[in-house]
C-alpha cells in the first residue's frame, strides 16, 4: 500500500487558494486582527502612525503590533522567532498579510513603543478575559486559566481586579524582559546565508 503523499510543490491548480482560506472563521487570530484595526495609534503615540513623507515607506505600525499580541499570546520570546514565525506561521501569514520584517525591524518597533505595546497587552488580555473570547469552557492566556461560566471564582471584587491588574503588570513587564534578554543574545547570531546552505547542501550530495 504506497504512503499517504502531499500536494506537488510545482502544481498549479485550477483555483488556486486564497490566504483566507488556510484560516477557519473562529481562529482568535482573526480577532487580534479586529482588535488592532480599531486602535488609534496616533493616540498611543506610536512611531510612523503618521505616514512619513519623506524617507524609505516604513510597516504599518498596526502590522507590527498584531505581530507582537500575537506572539505575546503564544509565548514567542525573541524578535528573531517572531521574525521566523512570519514566514513560516501560516496563521501570521494571515495576520500579516504575507508581510515578513526582519528581526531588527521588529525589535526596534519594541524599543520605540515599549509604553504603548504595555497598556494594549494589558488591554487585550483583559478584554479577552471580560469576553470570553479564547474558548468556551476554559481560555489559556499567557500561562493564566478562565473559565468562562459566572461561577464565584470568577466574579471580580476591587480586591481581586486590582491583583488581577497586578498580576498582568509583572506578567507583561516579564515578557518584555525576556524579549530584551533574548535579543541581547541572538543579535550577535550568524545565520547563514542562502548561497552557504546551498553550497553546505552540495557538498553533502
């Protein structure tokens, strides 16, 4: 019996694939994409909100901060992950819109707006919290569990939404860290080059 096969890479098909179809209509990567369309980024005093006029067009801003929510929310901890998951990940494929910056790219983003990146992890992660939005029964964010039924536990008095609030603030502060600890020690990284590997690959043959 021959083994299962995938698709010929060189297969052109009649109707070729759309990038939303590789995304189902209830993935939550579709709802980082609603969130970060309607924030005013002007107002979060993020770098190149404003068009620059002159100069090399920069990202949107909006591009790099789904980038970021979403690696916040899987645990990606490094801007050379974050820049391997945009051209390999087929949800931030999606997300991105086939954009792939480069890790410098990506963590100077962090850099220029570690504030504003704080205050809209905090804010997502909230909303999600307050909506339900990560599943129907129990909803992981970031190591934390909800359940979403309207049992005592989750009822929330000032006590416990301020240590809720508190518990966000050293969650993400962590994060941010581990992202700075993490770029300190991949920037000095030689990765080769594609005429390396094809040499390397070559040889070997």
């Amino acid at each position: 019996m021959p083994y299962i096969k995938g698709t010929d890479r060189n297969q052109v098909t009649l109707l070729p694939e759309t990038i939303d179809d590789y995304i189902t209509s209830d993935n939550p990567v579709r709802i980082i994409d609603a969130y970060v369309e309607q924030v005013d980024m002007e107002a979060h005093e993020f770098t190149f909100a404003r068009f620059p006029k002159i100069g090399r067009p920069p990202y949107d801003p909006k591009a790099l901060l789904k980038l970021y929510l979403y690696g916040y929310l899987n645990r990606i901890r490094s801007s050379r992950r974050l820049e391997d998951e945009a051209n390999r990940n087929l949800e931030l494929i999606w997300l991105l819109q086939k954009l792939t910056p480069d890790f410098k790219t990506i963590a100077d983003f962090r850099k220029n707006n570690k504030k504003a990146l704080k205050l809209l992890f905090k804010d997502f992660s909230e909303l999600c919290k307050k909506w339900d939005l990560y599943g129907k029964e129990t909803v992981a964010i970031d190591e934390t569990k909800f359940k979403a039924s309207n049992s005592k536990k989750n009822n929330f008095s000032k006590k416990k939404l301020k240590q809720y609030i508190k518990y966000l603030d050293e969650k993400i502060d962590r994060y941010l860290e581990e992202l700075d600890e993490n770029d300190k020690i991949e920037k000095e990284d030689k990765r080769p080059s594609e005429e390396e590997i094809k040499d390397k690959r070559d040889t070997r043959i």
